[in-house]
C-alpha cells in the first residue's frame, strides 16, 4: 500500500510502480486529462477556467471532480500549494507571540491543505491512469517538492518552537493524541536533519534534490521499461495451455496497441508472471521470463542499473551526514524494528528452514520433470508450470478449476464487504453520481454500525497499459476531526480484464489481494483521529501492513468463503471437495514463496547498509554477491523483484522496509491466532480489533499498541505454522 505520511504538513511526491504510455484518447477522457481546446478564430475570448484542483471539492466527502481535472492543471496547482504552504509555516515561525501547541503544532496541521489535496490526486492518476504529461509533472515536481520539504524540516526559527515546546511538554498538560503529536513532530524533524548545521544543512538539500530526480528517473524509466517488455506472440498455437478467456484478453491487449493479429501478455511488476503456471512451450515461458528478468537491462534509455547505483549512493552519504553508518540505520530508526541488526535476526533466522524447504520443493519438481522423459534442469521459468503440475498430482488441483467460483463483482460484494460487515457491522451502496478517472473503476459510499455515513470506497481492479503494476490502497481525502473530513480510499489491483461480455475470473492469489487491500482500507476507514499526521495508515511501514495481511485470513474462514465462493453461471457453491483441495494446497509451495520474499527483503537490505565511502556499485555483481552472503542464491528461485526493477525499495518508500511484509506477517499471524482462540469471527472480536488496533492510527506507541491486543509481544510461531514450516 501507499500513503502520504506527513498528511497535511509536508508533501513530496509519492513515486509508484507500474507500465508508462500516453492514454488513450477515450483514457484521457475517462480522466478528464485532456488539453484545453483553443477558442475559434473570431469568437469572444474564452472566460478564464479556474483550475478544479485549487478549491475544495463540492462533491460528496470532497470526493475529486475527475471529470474536470486535466494533466495540465497539475504543475501550476503544486506550484501554488506549495507557495501556500511556505507562506503558511514561514506565518508560524515568524509568530512574535510564545510558542503554544496551538499557534506552532495545530497551526502547522491545517497548513498546506492545497498542496495535500494536489498530492493525492496527483497519485491517483499518476499510478493508475498516466500518460507522458504526467510522467513529465513527476518528474519535473520531485526535486521542487523535495526542496520544498527541506524548506519546512530545515526552518530554523520552526524547529525552534518545536523545541521549546517538546522541552516543556511534561508541563503543558496535553491529551495523549495531542502529547504524542508533538513527540511525533520533534523526533521527525530531527530525523530529518533540524539540528544539523547551516553548512550541513545546505549538503542535505543537495542529497535531497539528487535523490529525487534519482528516484523520479527510475520510476518514468520502469514504467516504459515494463510496457516495452510485454511479451507479443504472432503465433497463437505458442499460447497453449492458457483458457480461451486468457487468450482473448491478450488479444485485446494486442488489439489496443493497435497489433493486429497478435497477441501480448502485458508484464506484471513481479519477476514472475501468471502465465507461466500455464504455457506449455518452454521456450515461449523462458522468453516470458526473460522479457520480466531482464526488462530494466537491455543497455538502453530504460536501464536502470547506473540509476539505482547513484542513488544507493546518495542515500549512504545521506545518512552519514546525519549521523549513521548507512541508510538503512537512519529508516529504521522510528520503525518497530527499530535497527538494521534486530531486521536482519528476524529475516535470517526465517531463510534455513525456508530454503530447505524450497530445496525439497526443487527436488519434487525435478523429479517430475525426469519422470516425464525430458531431460533439462529445473530453471526458474519451469517452477510456476511444474509446481501447477504437481499441485494437480498431490491435490488433484487445477486453478481453472477455481477461478469459475470467483467472479471480481461477486467477491467484492459476497465475500470483501460481507467481511467487513459480520466483523465490523459496515454496510455499502454503489454511487454512480461521483466521477471516476476511468471506466473500470467503481465507487460504493461506506456506511458505518450505526447507519452514518463513514466515507467513499473506489474499487479499480483490472490491468491497463497506462496503469502502474501491483496492488495498492491509497487515500484521495485523509481522515481528520481537526480538518472536518471523512475518508475517500481507493484500492487498485491488475487482474486480467476479460474480453467484452465475458465474465471477471479471478485466481485464488487475487482474491486474496483484494481482501489484503481492503484491509488497508479498512484501518483508514476506521481512523478516528483529530490530527491528519497521525490519522489511519500513517504508521511505520513494519506496522501498515499488518492490518492488510491479517484482513487476508478471512478470504478463507468458511463463513466468509461458502458466501462469495459460487459458480458464475449457475450461483451453485463450490463443491465441498474441490474446497478440501483448495484448501489443503495452501500450503503448498511455500518454500518458493517465502523464498523469494526473504531474498528480496535482504536484497534490500544490503544495498542499503552499503557505507558513504563504498565505491559506485556493479548492480549485476552486487546483486549476485548479495544473494550469495545471504544464502538465498538458488538459481530456481529468483527475488520477488530484482534490484533494477524493485519499486518498493526504490520509489515506493519501503527502502530498507521490505522487511515489512514478513514483519507484519508475524503479527497478523499473531492476531488471527488470537481471534481463533476467543471465538473466530464475530462483532464482539471485530469491535475489540476495530477499537485497539484499526481506530488507533498511530496515537501510541505501535509496539505497545500491539501488545495491548495480544497479550504480549509478537512471536513468529503462528507464522511459520500458517506457512507450513513448523
């Protein structure tokens, strides 16, 4: 998921994953994006437009009027956010008067309300419906807002009256949300260089600057990089083995890129890719892989090994300016982890069992592979085919089989937000009266126990060319009682969009996306906070996704499941034997899948542990060398992402917070095993999590936050259970 951490306070661009292209006309239309038409030669001049994004909406919740922003309203609305924003905290800092929580700490949380409402629409088109015009603002506003931002956390006379009032704070008799504002201030200012000085202070802006354009570089080159790496098939017969449904999406994605005759299978942002559980023809799934493996590294303008060198470079003369031995000491330094060491004990720790098992797993397939009469090794392109093979052997599972029971429509509405209403008591109504930026998206207003209204929840679920890769939630309006605004959340996914008139069949895998972003954003429907810097998901990244993966455990709670798990045609339930299969395979594979997580979470680490002084790196031979130390070099089983394709690491946010995901697996696993031992699903265990966990945003400690719903800290028992390792 994605975020704006600093809320109203401070903005700086929110880099993303995805595939880069101009729109469609009929996209740009959907949102809105198109150029101004020039007035007709001889007519009255035309009344001055006034740009939508400088006003607070008049729709519903603030809701965003999509079909009256265009690409070009977007760079002069930053600029004058961003003027508002300065002006507003120079106002503060420059206040004669003595520093009060009011006129320094709620001041600084109403600033910058244009800025923040220009962000998050911003990144909502930008990630899920870009083109060229907008790659353009994004790259040309990174450095802007990074100098921005550095004019707020570098303010002296600012920083100041932080100070003062940080230092008097045990007498000034503050609440406990508005006491840990004013912690949350201090600390963060210093962790962004406050007392740092002048000298020093002008060095950080410049690493700030590079790193921004560094950051904004690789995220417009792997956009064009992933679109140019789609795999086009002229032949249909080298498409064997995948459904005619399948089929004919990759010929209408073909048919979009105006090939045709042809057929594309559009990349996904991870290294590998659906269809090689299906593609009969080895050499069509090694060239599959390779376009995925090797989509960042073909020597040309989207290459972006020299890209991520200079910025792992950047980020470690960042850090020992302010004070660490490398970046990754600095980013933890407010997460729940807290230090490079006590990540690397937690994911260490997890990789022999894991590539023990992975081992085990390779054997298997091997095996299969020899007893078939064919004579290769197993590589990385072959796991996904044989692994869906033996699965098939051992469960006697197909995943066609399946996908007939988990229409997109029908697990929204019979399985996500049935969830969410025998949990929480939440209710929802599609609004076909708010804008949306494309076609394919879906609005539904959230309603809460009581019947009141809780915000609006946009649904955008299927794979374009000019939509980023992966799966994310985000919010288009931030929760807060100070501000007066409820929330405005979207969830994006990248399924497979049918051809026209055939149903939306999803995997298992994807359904449990969809439940895993809910979950995110559920805990920023929940948020119930007066100050936007401290609402809803603005938590550490070792926290943030632990309300999305625990919200996954649902998918398969039988209630929950024998409710939306019914045949599209014919609305029958899946029969309890296929059920059994599924459910017995869960386990399946886990070795591989844990793998290739623990691979790219020290990966991350290690290129972000290098030292200020370490010489400009090789990627190719760093990232090899990396995998080597950490022992998860199986040629079989590549990271998640590699180095010059990693988004999370390198514009997302997660830099040296990949971690994350397993961190937070361990506490979702933790919880569920909680709610299993009082009961399972019901209002009572819904409320009690509602109220200790998805309510609190980040108004206390997280450790404690944690430990208040558990019992006691986090162990990693349940989680190897739930993985089949234990």
């Amino acid at each position: 998921m994605r975020t704006i951490t600093l809320a109203a306070a401070i903005a700086a661009i929110v880099a993303v994953t995805g595939c880069s292209q101009s729109s469609s006309p009929s996209d740009k239309a959907a949102a809105g994006s198109q150029a101004s038409a020039p007035a007709p030669t001889g007519s009255a001049p035309a009344k001055t437009r006034e740009n939508p994004l400088l006003a607070k909406s008049d729709l519903p919740f603030q809701a965003p009027p999509f079909d009256k922003i265009k690409d070009s309203d977007f760079a002069p609305a930053f600029e004058q956010g961003m003027k508002e924003q300065l002006a507003e905290v120079q106002k503060i800092a420059d206040n004669p008067a003595k520093p009060t929580f009011d006129n320094t700490l709620v001041a600084m949380e109403k600033s910058g309300q244009t800025l923040n409402r220009v962000q998050m629409d911003f990144n909502a088109l930008f990630s899920a419906n870009s083109d060229d015009a907008l790659s353009k603002v994004n790259e040309d506003m990174a450095p802007k807002l990074a100098a921005h931002s550095d004019a707020i956390y570098l303010n002296d006379k600012l920083f100041q009256r932080i100070q003062t009032l940080y230092n008097e704070r045990d007498s000034l008799k503050l609440d406990p949300e508005s006491e840990r504002l004013l912690e949350w201030y201090y600390n963060d200012f210093v962790h962004h260089g406050a007392k740092l000085s002048d000298a020093d202070k002008v060095k950080l802006k410049s690493l700030n600057e590079q790193a921004s354009k560094l950051e904004s570089q690789f995220v417009n080159k792997l956009l064009a990089a992933t679109k140019a790496g789609a795999l086009v098939v002229d032949d249909k017969s080298k498409l064997d083995g995948l459904s005619k449904g399948e089929i004919a999406a990759a010929a209408q994605a073909a048919k979009a890129r105006g090939l045709t005759g042809k057929w594309v299978l559009p990349l996904q942002n991870t290294t590998q890719q659906p269809a090689l559980a299906e593609l009969t023809n080895r050499d069509v799934r090694h060239q599959l892989f390779e376009n995925s493996y090797m989509r960042t590294e073909k020597g040309g303008p989207n290459d972006t090994r020299k890209t991520i060198a200079e910025l792992a470079k950047v980020r470690a003369e960042k850090a020992k300016l302010l004070g660490y031995p490398n970046f990754a000491a600095w980013k933890l330094e407010d997460q729940m982890a807290k230090t490079p060491d006590a990540v690397l004990k937690f994911v260490r720790a997890l990789v022999p069992p894991t590539m023990a098992k992975a081992r085990h797993e390779a054997g298997e397939l091997q095996s299969m592979i020899d007893k078939s009469g064919k004579h290769f090794k197993l590589q990385a392109w072959d796991w996904e085919f044989y692994a869906e093979k033996l699965r098939k052997a051992k469960y006697d599972l197909d995943q066609n089989q399946v996908k007939p029971y988990f229409e997109v429509d029908n697990v929204l509405k019979n399985g996500v937000f049935y969830a969410a209403h025998e949990l929480y008591g939440l209710t929802f109504k599609e609004r076909k009266d708010i804008p949306v930026y494309n076609p394919d998206v879906k609005v539904f207003e959230v309603f809460d126990k009581d019947g009141k209204p809780l915000g609006l929840f946009y649904a955008d679920y299927f794979k374009r060319d000019n939509k980023q890769g992966g799966a994310w939630m985000d919010n288009l309006v931030g929760q807060s009682k100070l501000l007066g605004t409820k929330p405005v959340i979207y969830n994006v996914c990248n399924f497979t969009k049918p051809a026209p008139g055939q149903p939306a069949l999803i995997s298992w895998d994807d359904v449990t996306t969809m439940f895993h972003e809910f979950g995110h954003a559920l805990h920023g429907f929940f948020a119930s906070q007066q100050y936007p810097s401290l609402s809803g998901t603005n938590v550490a990244r070792d926290f943030v996704e632990f309300p999305s993966q625990f919200n996954e455990h649902w998918a398969s709670y039988p209630q929950v499941f024998n409710h939306y798990a019914k045949n599209y045609k014919t609305g029958e339930p899946m029969p309890k034997e296929l059920v059994a299969k599924l459910h017995k395979a869960a386990k399946f594979n886990q070795g591989y899948a844990l793998g290739e997580l623990l691979s790219a979470s020290l990966l991350d680490m290690s290129w972000h542990m290098i030292p200020a002084d370490a010489p400009l790196k090789d990627v190719d031979k760093f990232e090899a060398q990396a995998l080597k130390d950490n022992h998860t070099d199986l040629s079989y089983l590549p990271p998640r992402y590699r180095s010059s394709y990693f988004m999370h690491i390198w514009g997302n946010g997660y830099s040296a917070g990949y971690y994350a995901y397993l961190w937070t697996e361990m506490l979702d696993d933790d919880a569920y095993q909680w709610f299993e031992n009082h009961g399972g699903m019901t209002r009572a265990n819904g409320q009690r999590f509602r109220d200790m966990i998805l309510s609190r945003g980040n108004t206390e400690d997280l450790g404690k936050m944690f430990r208040d719903f558990y019992g006691k800290d986090p162990e990693v028992g349940p989680m190897l259970k739930d993985r089949g390792l234990k």
